[in-house]
C-alpha cells in the first residue's frame, strides 16, 4: 500500500532557460483590480445585501481603485440588481471601470450586456476552464473543444460590445484561461492567442490577458515561471495587459503576485486583507503596503487602515486576524524585552536626529502611515523586559527611568505578570510604579527644608538645613557639599547616620509649561552592601534630588525588615544625633 502522501502528483514546472524575473525589482505599481465584491463575497456564508456592498464599493473607490470587479450579474437577479444599481444611482465616478464576470456561454453573455447597459467604463470578463483536471473531468472535451468554447464567447462578446460602445459605452475585454497554472504553458499561450485574435487586439485596444493562480498547486517562484514564459511566446504581446488573480491555498499568495510581477505581469486581482474562496485572494493590502515599505508608490491610499479594517468587517461580517500584516491588532505590539528595547531606543534616535528615513528595529513601517498609534507598540507581558516597563512609563505618564534603573523595575513587572498569567495595562504598570518607588516612603519624607548657596574660592557650596521624618517621627539635620544632594549626606552624616554612600544622579522635567514638576532619580549603597533606588517629585529640583534620597532609604529599611540582610534602622540612627 502506498503512502498517503504518496497520491499528490508533483508539479511539472516549467523548462525555461535564463529566467529574468529573479533578478528584476518591483519599481512601480500594477494596474489593481479589486474583486472583493465578486471573489470576495461569493466566499462569505452569509453575502453582502444591497447596502453593504454599496458601503464597500465606495470605500474602494475612495481608496483609490480604478477597476472594480463588482459581480457576476448573469448568475442571479441579486447580482443583476446591484449592477443595475450602482449604474442607476450615480455610485460610480467617471474614472472608474466596473467589472463583470461571466462565464463563455451565450445566454449568459447575453445577460451580462443588458446588466451593464448605460454605464460609462465597463470590462467584460469572461472565462472558461483549461487544465488537464478540468477537460477529462468537468467538460470531458480535447484542448480544440476547450479553444472553441473561448473564441465562440470571445466572438459574442465583440459583436455585442460594438452596439454599446455606439451608446457611449467603452468596453474593455479581459480573458481568463482558468486554472492557468495548472494548465500546459503552450496551450495556454494558444487558447489565450486565438481570443485575441478573435477580439480584435491590438496596441491601441489591449485586450486584459488574466492568469488566474486559481488553486494556487506550486511554489510562487513555478508560478512566476509560468508568466514570463507565457510573455515570452505568446503573439502579438504588445497587444495585451498581462493580469493575475493569485490565491492562497499554499500560503503564498502574496509572494506569488510579488514573483508574476517580477515575471511581467502589469496587473493584479485580490481582495482587501485576502478573503476570498477556501484560503482567499491575495491580499491587495499586503502587496501595495509591502511595495510603500520599499519606497514605491503602490496608488493606494491606505492611511487609515483602522478605517478600511471597520468597514471591511461590518459588510463582510469576517474579522481580520490579529496578525494580519499591517492591519491586524498585534502586528504593532512587541512582547520580547529585547524588541522593546531596540523600539524603545529606534524611537527616540528618530525624534533625536530628526531624519527623513523611517529607521525602527522590527517595525518596517511607521504606524502613523496607516493611522495607528504609537502608544500600543509595546505591550508588557511576562516576555517582556526591562526596556518594555520603562517605554510605557515615559510616554504614557512621562517618566523616563535611568538606564540602571530600568533591570530592577522589569523584574517587578515580569513578576506582576507572572502572577497573573497575563499582559499588564498601562494603568497597571503605572501602579506598581507608584507602589515600588512612593508606597515605602509613606512616613519618610522631606517636611521643612532651606538650600543656601555659599560663595568659595574652591566653588559653589550648598548649605543644606531641614527637617526629615523617618518612621513618622521628624528630625532636625543640616550640612554643607558641593551640591544639594552632598549637602543632604553630609547633614545625615553629622546626625550619626552612616553607611549610605551616593553612586548616580539623574533628573528630568514631568511636564511642560510653568506648573511643571522635577523628577529625581538617586542610586545610593546602603549599609548592607546593597544598593538602594530612589524617585523624588517637587517643584524644586534640589528639594526633588534630596526626596529621591529620602526615598531609596526608606525602600532600603523597607527590604531589611521584609527580611533581607539586616540594616541599621535609619530612623534610630537619624534620632541618635538629632
């Protein structure tokens, strides 16, 4: 018996010498055709009504699409009525080319000109099946069966098109030999040739030559292979549009429509965020976005994703995954302490240097060009590290840790996350922010204080005299430094308080304006060889840089009687003297 996997028959592919795609870069945008209200919603279990195709539709245009495959009108008096609607009701602006689809049978044909009557740009899309798989099991008809079904419609089609365009009507012919890449890349160049032919092509009226990747049955790289040896061959080229219609059934819709591009293709079909049958479409968002990255004008606007992702949702009733690229919920968010810190950091060498060029580690697009925010790229879970914690504090409440703060306040959030089995809020970090750095100060503080600067030959000295409370009881202290903070350990050192030494400073503005306020961040040893971090807010800098002191004191005398190294009580020692 054989193995299971043993069933699939392997793509052929294509004997080609000297491919050029891989060597070609995409430089400008395709020719888009959006067929979401086709493809896209004869995909959905529930279709669009009247209404939500109509929202959708102008919000395509508004994005900026120029052709619009709007249905297949010939299939039911729904899809017959919304075509006569749009046209009827004005919906579609004079630059605007809407599409149909139809399959190469006469009455159908037929049915599809009386839908479009009246409108100003119209393409005629017709199709007929042409793989191996599809002629011996679906039509049971040899490759000549197969051209004469294409070339009998292709002949209705001029002959009924010569009528309206004498109404004002200009008509465009787009063919689809379906199941392209599955179908022998002669014959598709033969069937695809003779429609031409048939239709009247030539350079001034192009006939749109579409290559469906129908069932997307090989690596994108065969795919891209199979058009430009159908560019190649095929007569008369300049005489047509070479269009795709890639989907997704492998995972690599996008990359195919990336490759046929490479390969020749001057078009591209799919739909918005890749609905579509089975796995979908190609995603149209994907590719244009993908091509913005690389400094290419995709002639779409998507500046308001959030917009667009609103939209799509209410009239498809379908939502986008949370890792969508470029408009999914998560795809902005850094859980890894190491992303967040390289974001961190990417973000403030942009606003430091002020350069023309979008330079982000692991964001390859500045969320602001697709109408995100900034405020959610780096949420905080248990993976996140120091550099996370600290981002959040500085934009969105403004404080900026120090460098060799920011290790000690990423294991307090890490743990909180822990405990939680979750990612922390903002609000929630700022919390425990608060309940690491202000809470153990509760009675300890800086109550009375005077700073004096005194004039020397050596340099300024400050002269520090105030009252302290330690453990709820207040005392007296004063000394002389060589700044506000020396002055403070000199005063603490005279009331018998030993063992605290000063190591790093840092200070920052809160707020802007006049009724800003000063932040101080000390690190200071304490008496049992650790180190101790302490913040201080005031209106006064020098008053903010001895309550940071203050501070890191009492979260030291906090950890010595949770249990840690013992340390002398600070409020003994601060009494002895005082």
């Amino acid at each position: 018996m054989k193995n299971s996997y043993e069933k699939y028959i392997p793509f052929p592919g294509v004997k080609m010498e000297g491919r050029e795609w891989p060597s070609k870069a995409i430089t400008k945008a395709p020719a888009w055709c959006s067929v979401d209200l086709r493809d896209g919603n004869q995909a959905l279990v529930d279709p669009m009504d009247l209404e939500e195709k109509l929202q959708m539709f102008q919000m395509l245009v508004k994005i900026g699409f120029k052709e619009i495959e709007i249905g297949f009108p010939s299939a039911s008096d729904t899809e017959f009525e919304i075509t006569r609607r749009l046209i009827e009701g004005g919906y579609i602006p004079d630059d605007v080319a809407i599409q149909v689809l139809v399959q190469s049978r006469p009455h159908l044909i037929k049915r599809t000109f009386d839908a479009v009557r009246g409108a100003k740009n119209v393409i005629i899309h017709f199709y007929n099946s042409t793989s191996p798989m599809q002629r011996k099991i679906v039509f049971r008809k040899d490759m000549d069966g197969i051209v004469d079904i294409a070339v009998k419609g292709a002949q209705l089609i001029a002959e009924l098109s010569k009528k309206e365009a004498e109404s004002g009507t200009n008509i465009q012919f787009e063919y689809s030999p379906e199941s392209f890449s599955q179908t022998e890349p002669d014959f598709a160049v033969r069937i695809c040739s003779e429609v031409m032919r048939a239709l009247g092509a030539s350079p001034e009226h192009k006939v749109i030559l579409n290559l469906p990747n129908t069932v997307e049955c090989c690596m994108p790289n065969g795919y891209a292979d199979e058009v430009e040896y159908f560019c190649r061959h095929l007569p008369n080229r300049e005489s047509a549009v070479i269009s795709v219609h890639p989907h997704n059934d492998r995972g690599t819709g996008v990359a195919a429509a990336e490759f046929a591009m490479l390969a020749g293709a001057q078009r591209v079909e799919g739909t918005l965020f890749g609905n579509g049958e089975r796995t979908g479409n190609v995603d149209l968002v994907t590719v244009a976005l993908n091509m913005y990255t690389q400094g290419v004008d995709p002639k779409l606007d998507f500046h308001d994703i959030p917009k667009i992702r609103s939209i799509y949702e209410k009239s498809t009733h379908m939502k986008v995954p949370p890792r969508q690229p470029y408009a999914g919920d998560l795809v902005f968010t850094a859980f890894s302490g190491s992303h967040q810190d390289a974001i961190s950091k990417g973000m403030s060498y942009m606003r430091s240097v002020g350069s023309d060029y979008w330079e982000v580690p692991y964001l390859p697009i500045d969320p602001k060009d697709v109408g995100r925010e900034y405020e959610p790229v780096i949420r905080i879970n248990s993976q996140s590290g120091k550099g996370g914690a600290s981002y959040v504090l500085e934009t969105g409440y403004g404080y900026k840790l120090p460098k060799a703060m920011q290790p000690e306040f990423g294991a307090v959030v890490k743990k909180a996350c822990d405990k939680a089995s979750r990612e922390l809020e903002p609000d929630e970090i700022f919390s425990l922010f608060k309940k690491t750095y202000f809470e153990p100060c509760k009675g300890y503080g800086l109550r009375k204080y005077s700073f004096e600067n005194l004039g020397s030959k050596g340099g300024a000295r400050v002269a520090f005299r105030g009252e302290v409370e330690f453990s709820g009881r207040h005392y007296g202290i004063s000394g002389t430094g060589n700044g506000p903070v020396d002055a403070f350990f000199s005063g603490l050192a005279a009331a018998g308080v030993n063992g605290y030494r000063f190591i790093s400073y840092d200070e920052q503005a809160l707020s802007k304006g006049s009724d800003s306020k000063a932040v101080a961040y000390v690190r200071i040893g304490v008496p049992d060889e650790k180190e101790a971090f302490g913040v201080g807010v005031d209106d006064d800098i020098s008053a903010a840089a001895v309550k940071a002191v203050i501070c890191a004191m009492a979260r030291a005398d906090a950890a010595a009687r949770a249990g840690r190294k013992p340390s002398p009580r600070t409020c003994q020692k601060a009494g002895a003297r005082a």
